[in-house]
C-alpha cells in the first residue's frame, strides 16, 4: 500500500544529504509512524466502548443516514481483535463490510488476561457455533487482526473448526513466531508467539483436507513482525493467498480503507487463484 501526497518543503535539502531512495524511504516511515500514532490515539479514546461484549440480536443494521447496498448472499463475518485489544479496532472495518452488503457482522472479545491460544480458540469455537445455531448459517467466515488470526487459524487447523470456518482473512498475524518486543515474552500468551514455540510447532504440522480458505494481509512496515515474512502462511496443505500490503504499519491494517476494501474482495471470492505480488495502492 503505497502511501503518496504532498512531500515537506525542507525535502530539497535531505535529497542533497541522502541518496534519493533513502529519502523516499525515511518519508515512507514518517508517514508510517504518524498514521500509527494517529491511530493509537483515536483507538486509546474508542477503546472503552468495546470492553463489554457486544449484545447478539438480529442482522446488523447500519446507522442512521448511512446508505445499504441489499445483503449480498454468504456467511456470517466473526471479528476477532489481537492481543490485549477489544472490539473496538474494528470500528471502521465493521462499518465499511456492513455499508458494502455484508450480512451479519459479529465481534468476540476475549479477556485480556486470556494466557493460553489454545483456549482463546476453544472459546470461539464455541462463540462460532453459537452464530451458526442463532443465524441458520452452516459456516462464518473470520477477520482476526494480529493474535486473534493466530487464535483462528488454531481453531481452524486443530480444533476441527475448517468444518465451520469458509474463509479467515488474518491482519499482521505471526503465523510462523514473531521475535519483535522481546521484553513482552514474560507473557505466557507472548511466549506462545514466539518462533519454535508449541503453539507454532503444532501450526506447522500436517493439515490434508483442510477446508478454509486463508487471506493473509501482511505490511512491510509491520514493527510487530520479526521478520515481517511471519504474517505470510506458509503449509503445503493450505488453501493461502498472502496479500502484501505497503506504506502502512500494524494498527492501520484493521483500519485502512484500501485494505477494508481489499477485505471485502477476499470474502466476496469464491476461490483465491493467485498470489497479489504488486501490493494494493492509496494515492
């Protein structure tokens, strides 16, 4: 995702001290950086109206004054937030899929002080089969952004949820470990995230017959991937495209317009036939 606009006035100057490419790339990472700052301040304020779980009742309507495009036929779409997150990152994501025709959009939260992917994955699959019993729908299909596409794929992989789940578009998730913030290992969840761990190790086994389709968007400027090649998936048995995005870092990916729209292809898809290689552009 290639992030363009209006260049400083004092760019002159950096180009007469730096070769041409390092100034495009030290603009890329400012711009980068204050869109992550951006975000972060916007979710810090959002952040409380998504500690309680939202209340489950009847297809989602838009709000007020907002236009809808007739609900296309599919599944129901489950929002899974990352790691000490809530619901609330997925403010304009669940707008943007609503408005475009989704059907129902839903969001689980999961405690904070949740220590375990294996449980976090028990959870939604409970979560899941409750969506399935209340909607009529046979199968969702699951955004998970950073941990919560770990704790998914986990579910999908070795907790038989493949049966359930059509489609997981994963957002910076560490699908192969992560190495990045390592003072964050003293959580036992962190840990689990970690290159080598159990939790990876089981990922990485044999999966004939898997059933689910995996999108996974994943940034070049993503600081929580360590290397950024983690967020990719990477099994000979799985149905994968690996969407790489540019120009943005690991808050903006659930956030970010072109890639909210780049979400709704991958769920509107019947079947992924090729790797996205060039990137998605915002101008």
């Amino acid at each position: 995702m290639k992030v363009t606009g209006v260049l400083p006035l004092f760019l002159p100057f950096y180009r007469r001290l730096w070769p041409g490419r390092l100034v495009d790339l030290s603009m890329t990472l400012f711009k980068a950086t204050a869109l992550e700052a951006a975000i972060l301040a916007g979710h810090l304020l959002l952040y409380p109206t998504g500690l309680v779980q939202e209340r489950r009742c009847a297809p989602l309507a838009a709000g007020e004054g907002t236009t809808r495009l007739p609900a296309r036929p599919g599944p129901p779409v489950v929002l899974l937030h990352g790691f000490i997150d809530n619901r609330s990152v997925f403010v304009l994501l669940r707008r943007s899929l609503v408005r475009n025709g989704g059907q129902r959009v839903e969001s689980l939260n999961y405690s904070p002080l949740t220590c375990d992917i294996r449980t976090a994955a028990e959870l939604l699959g409970r979560h899941v089969e409750e969506i399935c019993a209340r909607t009529g729908s046979e199968r969702v299909d699951i955004v998970g952004h950073s941990l919560g596409g770990l704790i998914a794929r986990y579910y999908v992989q070795c907790l038989g949820g493949d049966l359930r789940v059509r489609t997981l578009v994963t957002l910076g998730t560490p699908h192969s470990g992560t190495r990045a913030v390592p003072l964050a290992s003293a959580h036992p969840i962190v840990r689990q995230m970690r290159p080598g761990s159990e939790v990876i190790e089981e990922l990485s086994r044999p999966a004939p017959g898997c059933r689910t389709r995996f999108v996974s968007f994943w940034s070049d400027l993503d600081s929580v991937m360590d290397p950024l090649e983690a967020a990719c998936v990477d099994h000979p048995d799985l149905d994968a495209l690996n969407v790489r995005v540019t120009g943005i870092g690991h808050l903006a990916l659930p956030v970010h317009p072109a890639v909210a729209a780049g979400i709704r292809e991958a769920l509107e898809a019947v079947r992924a036939e090729e790797t996205v290689a060039g990137g998605l552009t915002v101008a």
